[in-house]
C-alpha cells in the first residue's frame, strides 16, 4: 500500500496589514527568490531590516495592493498592482504588476499564476481597461507565465537591467482588461 502526500494548500489574499509572521515570511520568500535570480530589482538581497522597512511601506502606499501567496500557511510569493496617482487622470484606467516573485521552495505548484490572477481580477473590479508590467527577458518561466495569460509583448529593450555587469533585455507587455475574459 502507497502513500501519497496530499497536495499543498495554496491560498492567495490581499494584505493591508502585515503581522509580523507575514513579515518575516515575506521577508524570507523576497531573500531566496532574489538570491535565485528572480528578484524584483534587486541582484543582491538587502539586510533584513531594510527589506522589512521595504515592505512595511508598500502596504502604506494608498494606490498600491500587496497580494500574498501561501503554500501550507506559508507566504512563498508576492505580487503589487500600482494605479497610477490621482493628478494622473488620462492613465486613471490603466494600472501596472510589479514585485511579482515566488520564492524556489513554492514553485511548481501555480502560486504566480494565481496571484497575477487575483491582482487581475481587483483590476477589473475598479474599472481598470489595461494592465502592464515589464519583465527582464531572461526570466523565462515570467515569460511564459504572463503570455499565457493573455499579455501581449508591445517592446523589447536591450539595455532594460544590467546583472553581474552585463546589459540584460527586457519585455514589455499589457493586457487589454476591457476585450479578455475574466
């Protein structure tokens, strides 16, 4: 008689208040999913206090919501929709994914999917008509997640990030909310 384990629970939820097992979570996620090269921005994890400060802000920020994935309880991943700001009322009907990470330990099991997912669906909640987001090209499994749900690359940069001295390309892409399906 086999045994099998059970299938990880997978939760996604926006947070608007981190307690501090959600800090350190996502503090620990953000750390190995940098040091693994999918990063978002930095090549080089930041001292712990400063990644803490990092996030504590983002949940501060009025026109930015923080999506959490958890694995088991656990948050592995994290994604930001960005609106843009008030005064900027002929962009008021896009809004842009950024930050969007899992960490090595939860992959595999369509964290990201589902949390580019939730961050779409509160997009079209608020009248949201375009969503972007950029990506370096060399992080092809983003690439692939993104155009299989419906994002279209508009451009390509060839300077778009420099990693370990060397110019890296980057895509970029939107989705139009008001034509795809939800």
């Amino acid at each position: 008689m086999s045994s099998s384990a059970p299938p990880p629970t997978l939760m996604v939820a926006r947070i608007e208040k981190l307690r501090p097992a959600d800090l350190h979570d996502l503090g620990d996620a953000a750390e190995q999913a940098i040091r693994d090269g999918g990063g978002f921005g930095w090549l080089e994890a930041p001292t712990r206090d400063l990644m803490e400060r990092y996030w504590r802000g983002v949940v501060l920020i009025p026109d930015r919501s923080l999506y959490v994935g958890r694995l088991d309880g656990v948050i592995g991943g994290s994604v930001q929709l960005v609106r843009p700001p008030r005064n900027n009322e002929a962009q008021a009907h896009t809004a842009a994914l950024t930050t969007c990470f899992v960490a090595p330990w939860a992959r595999g099991h369509g964290l990201a999917r589902r949390l580019v997912q939730a961050a779409e669906a509160e997009a079209r909640k608020t009248g949201v008509l375009v969503l972007n987001l950029d990506v370096r090209a060399t992080q092809e499994p983003a690439v692939r997640l993104f155009e299989s749900l419906g994002f279209v690359c508009w451009g390509r940069h060839p300077y778009y990030a420099r990693v370990l001295g060397e110019a890296v390309a980057g895509c970029y892409y939107y989705k139009d909310l008001s034509e795809s399906p939800p």
